[in-house]
C-alpha cells in the first residue's frame, strides 16, 4: 500500500506493491496526513514511483492536498509521476491551473 516516513518536519509518502492510486489508498493517506499537516512549517512529499493510474477520487486527493496547503501553509510535492499521469492531469479539466501547474512540474522527493 503506502509508508509515511518522517525526516523532523518533512513527511515522504512511498508507495509499495501496487500501481494504482485508487480510492482505498487515498481514503487511509488522507487519514494517516491529517495528523500530521497541522504542524507549522511542514513538508509533504509524495514519491509517485511505480504509480501508473489514478482514479477519479486519487484527482480529488490533489485538489483537496492543495486547498489544506493552503489552509494549514505546509508544502507539498510530488516526484516521480509518470509521463502517463502526468498526461492524464494536463487532459482533466476539474484541476485548477495552480494545481496542475504544481503536479505537472515535479520536484525531487529530496
């Protein structure tokens, strides 16, 4: 399913024995990062290595990632998306530009 590893206030989300970010992992990542973004100054990254496809409700998980970075000003990135998601985000219309903006251009899960 997924690790959260923890580095003092930077949390890296793995992903291990599946491809898919479908709605049973995100209902439990949603659950296991709301522990942990309330902390200030918090950094999440999410390593999308060996992910091929995202459900409708893995989309949602985006969006909804980006209005609590907002809410509660941590930081997020995700690394690693394949060119197929990522071809799949710059297609779905429901994503704002400063989201997909934030998905399209990655950065190092560092």
């Amino acid at each position: 399913m997924f690790k959260i590893t923890r580095e003092e206030n930077h949390f890296i989300v793995t992903f291990h024995n599946t491809n898919r970010f479908n709605c049973f992992i995100v209902e439990e990542l949603s659950k296991q990062l709301s522990l942990f973004i309330s902390s200030p100054g918090c950094e999440v990254s999410i390593n999308f290595e060996g992910i091929d496809f995202i459900d409708s409700s893995g989309f949602n998980f985006f969006i909804l990632l980006a209005d609590k970075a907002r809410e509660h000003k941590f930081k997020y990135r995700i690394c690693h998306m394949s060119d197929e998601v990522k071809e799949l985000i710059k297609r779905i219309d429901l994503l704002d530009s400063p989201v997909k903006k934030a998905l399209i251009e990655t950065e190092p899960c560092n």
